[in-house]
C-alpha cells in the first residue's frame, strides 16, 4: 500500500461502475482500548463480502479522501482513507491509518469474493 | 537501549502461594488460544521449556488472526496480506519455541458468534488424537477480547468432555491486575521462565506486525511507565495460571 493518488483511485472506481463487486467495509478502535489510559469501549465494525453495484463512485478531499458509492436504493461511505492498493486478485484496497501504523478504516471493492 | 535486564536472582514474591509447574515433566502440552502471538504473550516460556525437553507442544490456533488493526511500524500488511502475514510469523514463532501449529480456521474477531459446543467437539478432536498432559488456554469471561473468552469456553467444554484422567487445565487472565485479584484471587500454578526469556522475546519479536509497535515504544521508552516496565518484567520471569479443571463456566446466552 501507498499513500492515495486520487486520480488513480478514480480510475479504479471507474473500472468497477455498473458491475456486481463484493464490498468489504470497516472501522476499528482495536479491541484493547480499554485497557488503555482511557478506558474507551471498543468500536469496530465490519461488513464482508456484500454484494453491491454502483452507478456513481467518488473519491473526495485533499488527504485524508473520503469514498462515496451511489447505489441503487443506498449509499457506501467512507472517510480519513490514506492509503490504496490494487492487489494480485485486482482487489481495489482503501485504508486509512494512524500515525502509528494502525488501520481505523478500510473500503475494499473486489469482482470475486474476498478470501473468507 | 537494552529492554532486557538480568533476570532477578529469586521468585518468590511472584509466585506466592502458586505451585510451581516443571514443563519438562509433562507428557505433552496444547495450548489453545484464537490469535497468533497469543501463545507468545502468554506462554512461550512454558511451550519452550518443554520443548527443550523433548515434549511435543502443540499451538492449536483458532483464527487467522487477519482482522487485527495492527498492520506494522511503520504498516507493511493490509487486510487482504494480513492472514499470510500471521500465518508466516506464527510459523517463525513456532520454530523459535519448538512447537508445531495447527489452525481451527475460524474467521478472526467471529468466534463468539460460532456455535460453542461444535466449536469445542473439533478441539476435542485434536485433544484426544494429540493426548496432552496439560492444555492451556484463556480464563473465560476474564480475557478482554470476545475470541478469547470464547475460545477459552469452548477449550473448558473440550477438556469436560474427555474421559478420566483429564488433563491439567490452565487459562491466563487478561487485564487489569487489580480487578482480576479481585474477581479470581491469584492464579495457582506458575512456571519459571528465567532460562528462555530470550526465547519468548524472540517469539514475540517474530510476530513483527504485531509487536513491532511494542518494541520500539520499549526500546525508546517512550510511554514506558513504572507499572508497564514491571509487567513486562514480570511476564518475562514467570507465566501464571489459573486452574481451570472442575471451575463451574457459566455458558453465554
Ligand atoms: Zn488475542
């Protein structure tokens, strides 16, 4: 993974309208927060595997982007992404991260199904 | 920066009131715990002293451990990279610890939600084909992550369902110190890992997306607080355990 090109990500966006794709969707704290100094609850979620089609798809801002998926009766969004990657498989990975390393958001769009 | 001081020359004051285990005298240990450097954490010391002894030890790995947030430091995995990350840093912990693995599969941060009675029938499986003398695995309900206590409830299951003699079984407790002193008291059996510290250092070390966080915040001491250095340092002197064999586990809802 490297930092976002968004005109890059646009084309990945692009390539993938109109088609059945597989989504996977996330956001964590992690699950130790509290055993932190703050004590916070854990917030993850995570939706795998989804299927959806698209007929608008943006990426948005300077850095940190935001990802917006128009759908037929609905939405995809997600905000603070950084980093992307189109991997082997031709999975389109969006990922934001820390400073640390740590991921705190990931929008992942596939024609085939992630590895479950 | 050395994060590892000499041992301390005597134990006792952590081990009070604990019997103290030899390794070396088990016929064969299981540990049983979802993530990979979860055997790290909490038991390398005990998996390497056994080992060197010519016991045959076993990390039964529930998940693949591939929906973690850590991803290295600086980040070299993602989502998608991260279960073969794992599976090659486990299989290099493994080697340092002298153990083989074996993994149930399970899909990380999910294994609450599997059924615990088919979960424990294919930890029984392995039990009964490996015939261990003690198994270890994380003291349900006291573990802070949901795959902890549900794999430790499912490996309590397991070790009920086996016929007499049972084997020996241990869980480890995350947490708070304090609030776990009060909820189960301190833990009975102890091991000595002075001799393999380096040993569990290097385990840990081996699950670099992981841990890499972790040793440069020891090696900076950046955060490092008093309570932290005396936890690590503790955790690599002894490991400590709860029994867990006739312990009455309430099932979840
Ligand atoms: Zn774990």
């Amino acid at each position: 993974m490297g930092p976002i090109d968004p005109a890059r990500v646009q084309k990945e966006l692009d390539a993938r309208l109109g088609r059945d794709v597989y989504l996977h969707l996330e956001t964590t704290t992690g699950s130790y927060t509290a055993l932190g100094p703050e004590k916070r609850t854990p917030v993850i979620a995570f939706v795998r595997n989804a299927s959806i089609r698209y007929e608008r798809g943006l990426v948005t801002g300077e850095g940190p982007y935001r990802v917006g998926l128009k759908l037929d009766s609905g939405w995809v969004y997600a905000q603070g992404l950084t980093d992307y990657t189109v991997t082997e498989r031709d999975e389109l990975l969006l990922a934001g991260h820390d400073e640390e390393g740590n991921l705190r958001v990931g929008l992942q769009l596939s024609l085939q199904p992630f590895r479950e | 920066m050395s994060i590892l001081p000499p041992s301390p020359e005597r134990i006792d004051h952590l081990v009070e009131g604990m019997t103290l285990l030899d390794p070396s005298a088990e016929r064969g240990i299981v540990v049983s715990l979802p993530h990979p450097d979860d055997e790290s954490f909490s038991s390398a010391g005990t998996m390497a002293l056994a080992s060197d002894a010519g016991v045959p030890v076993t990390y039964l790995c529930g998940t693949f451990g591939d929906m973690g947030r850590r991803m290295g430091s600086p980040f070299f995995a993602n989502r998608e990279s991260m279960r073969d990350v794992r599976e090659r840093e486990l299989a290099d912990a493994c080697t340092i610890l002298g153990a083989r693995y074996e993994l149930l599969g399970m899909r990380d941060r999910m294994v609450e939600f599997e059924d615990p009675h088919e979960v424990a029938t294919r930890i029984r499986a392995v039990l009964e084909r490996l015939d261990p003398s003690t198994v270890i695995t994380f003291y349900p309900g006291h573990a802070v992550h949901p795959d902890h206590d549900a794999m430790g409830l499912a490996t309590h299951l397991a070790v009920a369902a086996l016929p007499d003699p049972k084997p020996r079984l241990l869980a480890v407790a995350v947490g708070d110190r304090e609030q776990l002193r009060a909820a189960l008291g301190p833990q009975q059996v102890a091991v000595d890992i002075r001799t393999v510290r380096q040993r569990k250092l290097g385990a840990l070390r081996a699950h670099r997306s992981q841990t890499e966080m972790m040793f440069q915040r020891w090696e900076s001491e950046r955060d490092d607080d008093e309570q932290m250095r005396a936890y690590r340092e503790e955790n690599l002197t002894v490991e400590r355990f709860y029994r867990l064999n006739g312990v009455a586990i309430p099932l979840p809802r």
